[in-house]
C-alpha cells in the first residue's frame, strides 16, 4: 500500500523527487534567503538602534535628512504618475494594435534595463549639462535641470519607466482586443472602452508595476548620484544621504536613514502581497461561479 501512495502523494504534490531531496532544496532556499535578506536587514536595524532609539529618531530629524526624505518623496510623486501615463499608453499600444516600428517601441521600453543607470545619468549631463547640447540656452534662460530637482526627477523616470509597460503588457496581450471589440460594436467610444472594459481587466497588474515602480523610485542610486551634484540639503535622495553619512563615519546616522528605506522595502513587499491574494481570491471567485445558462429566447 505505501509503494503505491507515495508516487500518488508526490503526484499531487507536483513533483517526483523523494522527501529528502523536497527537504534539502527547502533548505537552501531557506537559508539562501536568511544570509542575504534577514541578516542583512537585522543588521541595518542593529546598527541603527546601537545608541538607542534618542541617536535613531535624531538622525532621522537632522534637518539634511528630512530634506532627503521630502525629495525621495517628492521624485517618487512626480515619476510614477508619469511612468503611469506612459506605461498604459505604450502597452495599450504594443498590446492591442498593429503598427510600423511597434517593434522599435517594444525595444525602447526594455532599453533602460539593458543600459546602466549611471550611464543614464550621464546622458543627461550631456545634454542638459553647462556643456552639453541645451547647457548653453538653458542657462541664458536662468533654467537649471543637472545639479537640480528637474534632473533627478528625469534620471528617475528614465530608470522606472519599463516598470508599468513591462507589467501591462503580457497581461493586455494575453486577454486580447476581443471585449473591447465588443464594446466598439455596441457603440462605446474610446475612453468608455478603456474606463469600463480595459481598465478593469488590468487593475490588479497595473497596480502591481505601480508599486514596482514607486520601489525603484525611491531606492534609485546610480542615474540620480550622476545627475545631483551632491549638494547637501538641497539634492540628495535618501540613497546619496545614507553614502554621505557613511562615508563621513556617521554610521549610526547612515544605518538610521537606511533602516527607513527598508521600513520603505516592506511596506511594498506587504502590499505587493496583498494585491497578489485579493486578485488569487478574486480569479477563484470568478471560476467558482455557475456557467450562464441561456435564455429561453437565446435557446
């Protein structure tokens, strides 16, 4: 009987490998994940409340931090409800029509994962730079963008932008034009289908890469340390503040503010976690349901 309702049980369990070899793979997985994410967490709050919580909540009110706290929010505030609009737009594009160079599109979308965000902020030095390509116009119109908020905000939504397409696109493709067809059909106009028939059907994807984005946003380093200045009190995010804390040996200063970013971290994993199980138990809902009948008329 045993010989028998092992592979059953392994069957049902969707694999065929014997329980020390399930156990051994838990294992690693599990400590994999306690040496390179618990541990490092723990010691970021360790070092922060080293002193006690007076040093921790002083550091956190220096006024230099609170000025890189309000920038980190405020870049977060402007790029996402840009990377928003983009980011719907393109994938409603890409995913629900067929046009010349929707390929060169699909490719600029994933350019910002293939180029290095230093060598972002780089590009817009170039550009936008005292010497670059606008430096000279820009500065005869008294407009500043490098070394300014407008700079950090464009780094940012240069790295964050593939973040909400990426998201959409699969999930547009993968439910295809057929409802919104529908809809044209049945006389809606454009913004009626996409309010009530696309929108709907992307929500819990679209706020999925909202929340991907607004991680990314607020933890950026590499474009935004390119295009600050570094100019304390006045353009350093939350990242550039804990590197300049650190390297001054204000390590408990450094880990405090640090420590708030990945308060930050798991405040969006939480609510990652929780979109992911309301749209689980809403897709169960769904299938749950009794299949229609039809009228006596449609019979």
């Amino acid at each position: 009987m045993s010989g028998i309702s092992d592979p059953v049980r392994r069957a049902q369990a969707g694999t065929t490998e014997s329980a020390w070899v399930r156990r051994t793979l838990i294992g690693i997985a599990l400590a994999f994940m306690f040496l390179f994410l618990v541990l490092p967490l723990a010691a970021v709050a360790a070092e922060a409340l080293r002193k006690g919580f007076g040093a921790y909540f002083e550091a956190l009110q220096e006024p230099d931090a609170w000025s890189a706290i309000r920038l980190t929010l405020l870049t977060a505030a402007i790029a996402v409800p840009l990377n928003l609009v983009f980011g719907v737009a393109a994938a409603w594009a890409i995913a629900k029509f067929e046009f010349r160079g929707k390929a060169v599109l699909t490719t600029l979308v994933d350019l910002p994962f293939a180029v290095s965000p230093v060598v972002a902020g780089l590009i817009y030095v170039l550009v936008f730079g005292a010497q670059g390509w606008f430096g000279p116009w820009l500065q005869a119109h008294d407009i500043k963008i490098i070394f300014a908020v407008p700079g950090i905000v464009l780094a940012t939504v240069f790295v964050t932008f593939p973040f909400i397409a990426r998201e959409l696109i699969p999930l547009m493709q993968a439910q295809g034009t057929d409802e919104e067809q529908a809809a044209i059909v049945l006389g809606a106009t454009g913004w009626q289908t996409f309010w009530h028939v696309t929108l709907p059907n992307i929500k819990w994807g679209l706020l999925y890469g909202v929340i991907l984005c607004n991680a990314r946003a607020m933890g950026e380093f590499g474009a935004v340390s390119v295009v600050s200045g570094h100019i304390r009190g006045q353009t350093n995010t939350m990242p550039l503040h804990v590197e300049v804390l650190y390297n001054e040996y204000q390590s408990v200063a450094a880990f405090a503010v640090a420590s708030l970013l990945a308060i930050l971290a798991l405040v969006t994993l939480v609510i990652k976690s929780f979109i992911e199980w309301r749209h689980e138990r809403e897709m169960k809902a769904l299938a749950e349901l009794p299949p229609e009948r039809p009228t006596p008329a449609a019979a």
